[in-house]
C-alpha cells in the first residue's frame, strides 16, 4: 500500500489537498504536515521502512524549503521508497530543471492539485503497481 504524505506550510492548500487524494483514491487518509522538519521527523522516528511514501511537497516554505527536504530525505535508509510530487506554485523554470534531476520526483504539478494530477499520478511508472486491480 502507497501512503501519502502532503507537505505544505498553508492550511487552505493542505485542506484541498487532503480532500482531492482522498476523493481520487490515492489514499484514502493523507498524512499531513505543516512543517517539514516534522515530516522528517516522522520519516527518520516513525514510519516503517517497509512502507512506500508518495509526498506532495512544496517547494517555497518557511524554516526547511522543499528542496531542503529532498536533500534530506537522501540521507534516509530505505530512501527508494519515498516517491515526490511537487506540488508548487513556483512557474521558475529552474525548479522544473532540478525536479527532473532528482531521482525521488516522480512529479511536478504547478498547483492547485485536481483530480486529474491524481489519476495521472496513478499512471507513473513507478507509482502504477499500487493502483492496478488485483
């Protein structure tokens, strides 16, 4: 099973989030973090290393931006089960250049996220075995 995790420091954006990937079936309820220290916290202390993350990340936020992150979760052990979307307002051409580059992004959506990113996220290669019906 493919957990999401919603990393975004704005409350309107991370509501709307939680409710389109819950509607979508992406996962039914979303973890989310205002914060990503804390979602680095609850990386490295409590999730298990078995289970597979897709995290939907901002890239502009306070204390830890989102490529802050992406560097820290490389240092995580099992760091191949965590796959990123970012989910940004960014339109700089530079963060998509760099969100290809980066083996964890699977992704990168200008926001806001809709419906239809979730189902194209179903497709992603790498995403796709954890939606096909058994």
């Amino acid at each position: 099973m493919l957990r999401t995790i919603i990393i975004d420091d704005d409350d309107i954006v991370t509501f709307l989030q939680k409710k389109i990937v819950s509607k979508s079936g992406l996962d039914t309820d979303p973890l989310v973090f205002k914060d990503a220290h804390k979602a680095l916290e609850f990386l490295e202390y409590e999730a298990s290393e078995d289970q597979e993350y897709l995290i939907m990340l901002d890239i502009n936020m306070p204390a830890m931006s989102g490529w802050e992150f992406l560097d820290h979760i490389k240092k995580l052990p099992s760091d191949e089960r965590l796959h990123v979307v970012m989910a940004t307002s960014s339109i700089d051409r530079k963060d998509k250049r760099e969100a290809v580059n980066d083996p964890h992004v699977v992704d990168f959506i200008e926001k806001p996220l809709s419906a239809r990113h979730c189902e194209k996220l179903k497709g992603i290669s790498k995403l796709a075995p954890y939606f096909q019906m058994s």
